[in-house]
C-alpha cells in the first residue's frame, strides 16, 4: 500500500514539473504608430487562451513555450509571432488600408464589401471632395454611379438635390433617407422658411447643413431594394448612412487637431452685358452715370473654416469632441453663412466588454442672411433681374427711383433677411451581449431644432406695391421641430463548420413634431430695420398670451368692416372654428397678424433581417419590414416592405483562375420599399382650416375666411417601389483593377398624386392614388484603377459612369401640367408636363421655326429636364510627401429651360433697360409672353469640380506638432457646356402648380463661385 502511494505521488509530482516546463508567462506592449494600443487582441494561436491588452497597451498571459501568439485589432493588419522560450514581446502593429475600406456600414449594422448582397457604395474621409462644403452631400458629389447631386445654386447653404437611380416619385421630394450615426432623420426642412413680405417669397436651406463636414468618417450609399428595405417604406429613394469620426485613433494619450482654411471665392460666369458706352451707342436712355451694376453686385470674398478636435482611446473605450467655426461670404453682397458646431462621440465598454455604450451628440448654430432673391418677385424681378436689366447710365443711388423698375442699389440698402437655427442631433446606445452569439441594442435617439427667420424692408424702399413705402414691413417665421426615435433591435451570430448565419429583428417607433408661427406687420414708427424686427417680436410676446386656443389672429383694420376701425380678431382652432373679438391691445404697428401650425407625424415598424452564408461563397439576404404610419386612413396604415438577395464568390470556385480574378461576384436582388413623402399632414382626412391673414396697400387686413385643405380618403395608401437588380463586381491583379457593373429596374406604383376633385367641390384638389407606374431602368459602371504603386509614387485612378431612363407608363389620367414659369407676362405660363409615355419633366411648348415663327399651341417634345447620364472621374497620386488630385463631374442628356432669357433678353430692344450684347446685335425678336423652344437648351456639361495639391511637412516628432499638412484646393475651375446661361446645373423644386415640383427651370439662379482655398492641417 505504501509503494503504491509513493507511486501515486511521484507520478502527480512529474506530471506538474512536467507541465511547468512546457507552461510559461509572456508580457510585453502592443502599439500603434501613435502609441499604446488599448483592447488590441492577444490571443495563442489554435486555442481559446487570450487577453486584451489594457490601458497602457500591456498584456499578461501564460501560454505553451512553443506557442504561436496572434495580435489583431480592428483596422490593424493581424500579426503571428512564434514565442520561442521569449518571456516578454512587444509589438507595433500596422494600419490595413484594405481592410479599413472593406468595412460599411449598412442597415443596422455592418458588413464587408466581400460580404454584401446588395448595392452598396461607400466613400471614406479620404476620398471626400474638398474645398468650401457647406454640406455633407457635396463630399461625395460624382464619387458613386447611380447618383446624381446637384446644388440648387451657388448661395452659401443653398438646397441640394440628391438622386439614387433616378426620379421614382412625381410629388415626393425623392431625396433618399439619411441615417447619421444610427438616427432616422426627416428630409424635411428644419428652417423657417421665407414670406412675402412684398414681393415673392423665398424658400428655406438645405437641411443637413448643420453638420460639421470635418466629424464625418464615411457615407454608406445603399441602392438596391436588398439593401434599403430594411428602412421600409423610408428606402424607396435610397438610404445614405452618414457615420461621424470617433476616438478610437486618437491613441492613449490622446491627440489634438486643428484645421484652418482660407477660401477665395468670386463670381465664375458673368452675362454678356452691354457696357455704358454700347448701351448709349445703341440708342439706350442716357441718364448721365455710369454703373456696372455687376460689379456693383459681386464681390471677390474671404472665408474662414476652423475645427479643433481632441481624440483619445483609453483601452476600455474612447472619446473624440470637436468645435468648429465657419463663416462663409457669398458673392453677392449680404450673403452669409455663419455654423458654430460642437460635437462628442463617446464609446465605452462595461462588464467584461458585454455591455457596449455609445453616446453620440451634435449641437450647431446656423446664422444665414440672405439678400431679396426670389422667384415669385413679379414682373420687375427681384435683386439679380434688377441688376442684369438696370440701365448702365444710372449711378448706384439707393435712393434714386428707377420705376417702373427696381433700383439693386435700393435693395440692398433696405432690405434684410436673417435665419438663425439652431439643432441639437443625439443618441444613446447600449448594446448587450447575452452569449457569445446572441445580443441586443437598445438605441434612443433625439433630433430637435429651433429656427427664426426675419425679413424686414424699410420704408424708404422702392418698386414694392403692397404699401411697404414710406411704412415698412417685417415678416417673421418660427419653426420649432422634434424628432424622438426608439429602436430596439435582436441580433443573433453562429458559426458553423461551413456556413455563417446572422439574423437581426427589431422594432422602431419614431415620433415627428413641426410647429411655429408666421407673423406679419406693417406700418412702423421707424426706418431702422433692427427696430423693425424687434417691434414685431416685442408685439408677438405682447399679444399670444391675449387669446386661448387659436389658429390666428389679426390687429388692425379688416377689409371686411373697415368703418369697425381697428379690431382684435381670434381665429380658433379646428374643429371650433370661429371668429371672435377681443379688447383692443396697445401695440406700435398698423396692421398685425399671426398663423401657427402644430402638426405630429408617427411611424411605428417591426422588421426582421436574415444572412446565411454557405461555404464562404453562397450569400443569401432575406429582410421584411412593417411600417404604421399616422399620414394614412385605417384601411391602409401599415405596409409590408419584403426584399431577398443572392450573391456569389465565383473566385472562390475551383474553375475559377485566381490568378484572373482575385475579385469575383455576382449579385442579384428584389424588393418593394414604400414612400409617403410629399403626402404631407393629415391629407386622408377632411380638414378646414383659416386662411392666413395678410395685409393689404392701405395697411387693412384681408377678411378672415375658412377653406377644405383636404377631403376624407380612407383609402390612401403607400406609394410602392419594386425593384430587380444585377450585379457584377471585379478585380483582377490582387485588385489593382477593380470595378462593378450594375443593371436594374424600378417601377413605382399606387402614386400619391392631388388630383383635381370632381365638381362641384369646396376644394380644387384631392390627394389619392392614381393608376399608371413611374418606370427606372439603367446600367452602372464603376472603375478603380491603381495605375502605379510603388514606394514612392503612386497613381489612381476611378470613373463611374451611368446611364438612367425615366418613364411614366399605364398613366390614363389627365395630362397636369407642371414648370411654372417666371417673369414680366408669364404669370401661368408654364413649360413642363405630367403625362403618358413621357420621362416626368417633360418639356411641353410651342415649336419655334427657322424663321423665328412661333406656333399657337404647345406640343409634347421628347425632351426632359432629367440627365440620361451621370458621371464623375477623379485622379490622384502622390510622390513622397506630395499628393496631387483632379475631379471632373459630369451630366449629358437632359435640357434646360432658360427662363431668366425668357423673361429679361427676349427681344433686343433697349432703352430704360439693359440688355445681352448678342440679343442686341442678332436682332431676333421673340415674344417674352411666348414661352417656346427658342428657349430650350441642352444642359449637357462637364465640370472640374475641384483639382488640389497638398504637401506633408516631414517633422521629427519631437516637437509641438507630430504632423502638419498644407494644401490649395480649386474648386468649379472651369465649365465645358454649349449652354448660353451662366450655369445649366440648376434644380428647381419649387411646388406652384397642381402639386408638382419642376426641375431644371433657369430662372435668376444664385450665380456659383469659383474658389480657391488654401489650408493647414495640423496634429500635437
């Protein structure tokens, strides 16, 4: 017994002598090029044994003495190192630009380009354009095939106009959703937008302006139904994923940044003027002065652009906060842009890294002041047609009469217009790891925003007839928007011997407020337009609290009892509606109304999400989403949105040389996604409302009276997108050479459309849907070429090109005629129409002969105002520490309507106005009340859009800076078009005729800038 205890232990004893040798301790440091690498991965390879590295980069862990240990982190390519008896290694580990770029985001959630089914197209920092960006979609302008971006006008925040394969909805703004760092939010204006405050009225800013080009890290475009309908009925446009920069490069003992730009901006295109001598030569009133009202308007500007940024990854998580100031001069006097933006992204991990908590806030100031440009100015124009017709003998007076017409100089004097806004965007999430492979995220998200926009003309103003002279006026808009959303969503991940599967449910409740008040006045004691403005805010705090539960109210003298005098009018809310009298307030105005709005919108969705992946080469997609809207009756609230998508890796295939295609992928894909934008409010519901007050010449207020702004519909559904898709994507040399070709076909049923109702009717129009299908159908190529990679020099290459037909098929309606026109007897003109068999934004007008005759009634051309074909090429390279880049954009096959020829160049005469020196000496004479195809151009163009050097300053790193970089960017350098107007990239969406919008209508457009920018860009 004894021997065999001893036995025993000898045998336990040389058993763990045993496992002590072969057992060892390895410590050591993990490192990037800026430092210790928190949370990088140490694992010994071909086992489950690892550890993360901690705050300051170390690592403990015991490990075999023939050991292999991996080391990998996100964006690092992976490194193997054999230990070999080693008691201590460190590692510095090295950026993987491939790997970085392989990685999208998508819809809730991410995936590789390898790895995706659908249409997906991602552009990171370092590709983005550059130069003056006054919004996030100028970053990626010509950078994707499929989608074209067009700048409303060269104004400083202006609109733009976003198109994913074409135009899919006839009233819908047909911009597709954004989602920024996980956040829905609405193509809605958030800021106020313009009154008439005397003659015409101007439209708001673009939307996204308020976000900081610099805190964005990539835009994710998804294309295809297999990759929208995630978002369901918010996808039938196409979804741009905008992801902001976090911390986690800033390395762990942090690192500042800073960016400072110059921009020099003057005006790119000037008309062809007649000069004072020509227009005296030629017969014109000689007035004694001598003006170049051109030069009078543009000027050569400065702006500035300034971020400071600080970025820390501290192991457990990281942080990165941002400021930055912009202040951006348009080239037209009193136009300005002003952003002041402030951000935090914040990311940390709790519980042994299961719990995931991601804090993401963005609050900004937009300061905009505008000058009188408007498109419903009346026959005498507004600023810019007052410049282009004034006479060149008249000196530059403010106070000098030029009627009938308007005096520039009068209106820049005594005319203001400021919008400030400011919105804050922010979102919580935290996302849990039950097991290994099962998790689920809660996000709640918030986007708010408060606007205020003034416009005051004083009353040495002239040319206006509505009684702003020797009275003045002041319209102000407030506009107050909130946006709550709260997603949660299940996320399941299994590996198998040979296949993956990732499955994704969730639900989503989002909640949409709009409200505010447009207040009027008119008659004020006082030329100072300050003293304008705050009287009319001073009377509004004065008088809202004065009366409960209305729509609107007036003060002063109505047209429908002007012997009653002055009189305070209630105009209760809906469904009461009434008309009371109120006691008389004390306020210093002669004339005084307000109306507000407060409308909620809700969508509530359930949706699910299926990948399975066999073999590593046989991709599978299967999504569904149900969406609940509040803007559709009971019988049609929710809609079912499904998609499905195969991909395969050919490569991956053993017929497959490899040494051919290092890239080899086919895809196909189907799906429906819904629309309801342009529906607006309550539009199935039979609603009355009061009109909006106005005021009057002589200072009375128009009779209050009620209309039906909608009939009941019950029956209004969602519009519906079904869309087919192929893909091809291909690489060859290792992608050296890499490319896709897409083909596909949308078509659009059950448009939402405000048809005329039948007569007899209190209302002229019902919203419904309609028969017919909006059909889109292209090809897409896209090209990325590396032409030589080496050391020290390098070379790229990328050219997308696509091609777009638009039709309206199965359409029995009645052709709506749509494109109004603008100008001195154009009032009801219009130029474009809505019918069957045609592109939408056809062109219907007269035909004009050789011999300048002009036909009687219009006819249905075959030509539309929307590009047939979409392009962009960009070039870059770099030689040591200089990189170089050139980008060229470019839209063929659609046509403009050059409406400012129209309305202020028609006819060579001169005499009180000015003229084009070619109208002049050509002596055609057409009609300016004769809309025709004299005026129809084609709007083919190319434009270089920016071309930019930039130099890397080599720096030892041990002074105050560890990099610095400076740079001189170009932008819209020249313009190659057979166009006679100053520029045929305009986007119209103005809405004044049967609820259409219009499109490439050329009417007195913000002129655009070409600037020069000059930067440094520094890290310590």
């Amino acid at each position: 017994m004894k021997i065999t205890i001893l036995k025993s232990l000898f045998m336990v004893g040389a058993f763990l002598c045993f496992g002590l040798t072969q057992a060892q301790e390895v410590t050591g440091t993990v490192s990037d090029a800026n430092g210790p690498l928190p949370g990088a991965s140490v694992i010994e390879k071909g086992t489950t044994n690892g550890t993360q590295t901690d705050f300051d980069g170390n690592y403990t862990l015991e490990i075999g003495s023939d050991a292999t240990l991996v080391f990998s982190y996100v964006g690092f390519k992976t490194q193997e190192v054999a230990v070999n008896g080693q008691s201590t290694i460190s590692i510095t580990l090295q950026e993987d630009a491939e790997a970085l770029e392989e990685v999208i985001v998508i819809g809730y959630g991410t995936t590789t380009i390898k790895d995706a089914t659908g249409a997906v197209a991602s552009v990171s920092a370092k590709d983005f354009n550059g130069g003056i960006i006054s919004s996030p979609e100028q970053l990626i302008q010509g950078k994707t095939a499929g989608v074209q971006i067009t700048q409303s006008s060269g104004e400083p925040g202006a609109g733009i106009s976003l198109r994913i394969r074409g135009t899919a909805s006839v009233r819908g703004n047909n911009s597709p959703l954004f989602v920024i760092d996980g956040v829905p939010v609405s193509n809605e204006s958030v800021s106020a937008t313009g009154a008439d405050i005397g003659a015409g009225t101007s439209g708001s800013k673009n939307p996204l302006n308020f976000l900081n080009p610099n805190d964005i890290e990539s835009m994710s475009i998804l294309k295809d139904a297999s990759a929208t309908a995630i978002y369901g009925s918010r996808g039938a446009n196409g979804v741009v994923v905008i992801t902001t920069k976090s911390g986690k490069g800033g390395g762990t003992a942090g690192q500042w940044g800073f960016t400072s730009n110059l921009n020099i901006s003057q005006v790119a295109n000037r008309f062809d003027l007649l000069t004072t001598q020509e227009f005296i030569d030629r017969g014109g009133n000689d007035l004694g002065g001598a003006t170049d009202w051109q030069d009078f308007l543009f000027r050569t500007t400065a702006s500035t652009d300034n971020n400071l940024s600080y970025s820390q990854n501290y192991g457990k998580g990281n942080v990165r906060a941002t400021f930055s100031y912009t202040k951006q001069f348009g080239i037209i006097e009193n136009t300005d842009l002003e952003r002041i933006t402030g951000r935090v992204n914040v990311n940390h991990r709790f519980f042994d890294d299961k719990l995931k908590v991601g804090l993401q806030g963005t609050i900004s100031r937009i300061n905009d002041r505008a000058p009188f440009i408007s498109r419903t100015s009346g026959s005498t124009g507004d600023l810019l047609a007052s410049t282009y017709y004034s006479n060149p003998t008249r000196n530059a007076d403010p106070l000098s009469s030029a009627a009938p017409d308007r005096n520039p100089a009068n209106l820049l004097a005594f005319y203001d217009d400021n919008t400030n806004t400011t919105r804050f965007l922010g979102n919580l999430s935290l996302d849990y790891s039950l097991t290994d492979e099962l998790s689920v995220k809660l996000n709640l998200g918030l986007d708010t925003s408060e606007s205020s926009r003034g416009q005051v003309v004083g009353p040495q103003i002239l040319g206006f007839d509505n009684g702003s002279a020797n009275n003045g006026r002041a319209a102000l808009s407030n506009l107050d928007t909130e946006n709550k959303l709260l997603e949660l969503t299940v996320n399941y991940n299994k590996e198998y011997e040979n296949s993956k599967l990732d499955a994704l449910i969730g639900y989503s409740f989002q909640d949409f407020n709009r409200s505010g008040q447009n207040i009027l006045g008119q008659g004020f004691g006082t030329s100072d337009l300050n003293q304008i403005l705050r009287a009319t805010e001073d009377t509004y705090n004065a008088t809202r609290n004065l009366a409960n539960n209305f729509q609107a109210y007036g003060i002063g003298t109505f047209q429908d009892e002007p012997g009653a005098g002055d009189q305070f009018r209630i105009l209760g809310l809906f469904p009461n509606v009434s008309d009371t009298t109120a006691d008389l307030p004390s306020i210093p105005i002669d004339a005084f109304s307000v109306d507000t709005f407060d409308t909620t919108d809700e969508l509530q969705s359930f949706f699910g999400r299926l990948n399975y992946t066999l073999h590593d080469k046989y991709l599978f997609t299967a999504t569904v989403r149900a969406d609940g809207s509040s803007r559709f009756g009971g019988n049609n609230k929710y809609g079912i949105f499904p998609s499905a998508a195969f991909a395969w890796q050919l490569n991956q295939e053993d017929f497959i040389n490899e040494e051919t295609f290092s890239t080899l992928k086919l895809r196909a894909s189907w799906g429906i996604t819904g629309n309801q934008d342009g529906l607006g409010h309550g539009n199935f519901l039979n609603r009355t409302r009061w009109n909006q007050l106005d005021i009057s010449s002589n200072s009375q207020l128009t009779a209050p009276a009620t209309a039906e702004i909608s009939f009941a519909n019950p029956d209004l559904k969602w519009e519906e997108t079904t869309q087919f898709a192929f893909g091809i994507d291909f690489g060859f040399n290792n992608n050296r050479l890499r490319g896709n070709i897409d083909l596909y076909r949308k078509e659009t049923t059950d448009i939402l459309l405000n048809l005329p109702a039948v007569q007899p009717a209190t209302s002229p129009f019902v919203f419904q849907n309609i028969d017919g299908t909006i059909l889109n159908q292209g090809i897409e190529l896209g090209l990325d070429y590396d032409v030589v990679v080496s050391d020290n020099f390098n070379w790229n290459v990328n050219f997308n090109i696509s091609h777009n037909q638009n039709e309206l098929t199965d359409y029995n309606g009645p052709d709506i005629q749509a494109g109004n026109l603008f100008g001195q007897g154009l009032s009801g003109s219009t130029s474009q129409v809505l019918t069957n068999g045609r592109p939408i934004y056809t062109y219907q007008l007269r035909l004009v002969d050789e011999n300048f005759n002009v036909d009687t009634d219009p006819t249905i051309l075959d030509e539309s105002a929307l590009p047939t074909i979409v392009s962009g090429l960009s070039t870059s390279l770099n030689y040591k520490n200089w990189d170089a880049s050139l980008f060229f954009s470019g839209q063929f096959g659609f046509y403009v309507y050059n409406n400012t020829a129209n309305a202020l160049f028609a006819a060579p005469q001169i005499g009180s106005r000015n003229n084009l020196r070619s109208v002049v000496d050509n002596g055609v004479t057409l009609s300016s009340t004769n809309p025709s195809t004299f005026f129809l151009e084609k709007g083919d163009f190319v434009r270089l859009q920016t071309a930019s050097i930039s130099y890397n300053v080599p720096l030892s790193g041990e002074g105050a800076f560890k990099s610095m970089r400076l740079s001189a960017i170009g932008q819209n350098l020249f313009l190659i078009t057979g166009y006679s107007g100053l520029d045929p990239e305009v986007s119209t969406t103005d809405i004044p005729l049967n609820g259409l919008p219009s499109a490439s209508i050329d009417y007195l457009a913000y002129p655009r800038a070409r600037t020069f920018s000059f930067g440094v860009n520094v890290t310590f």
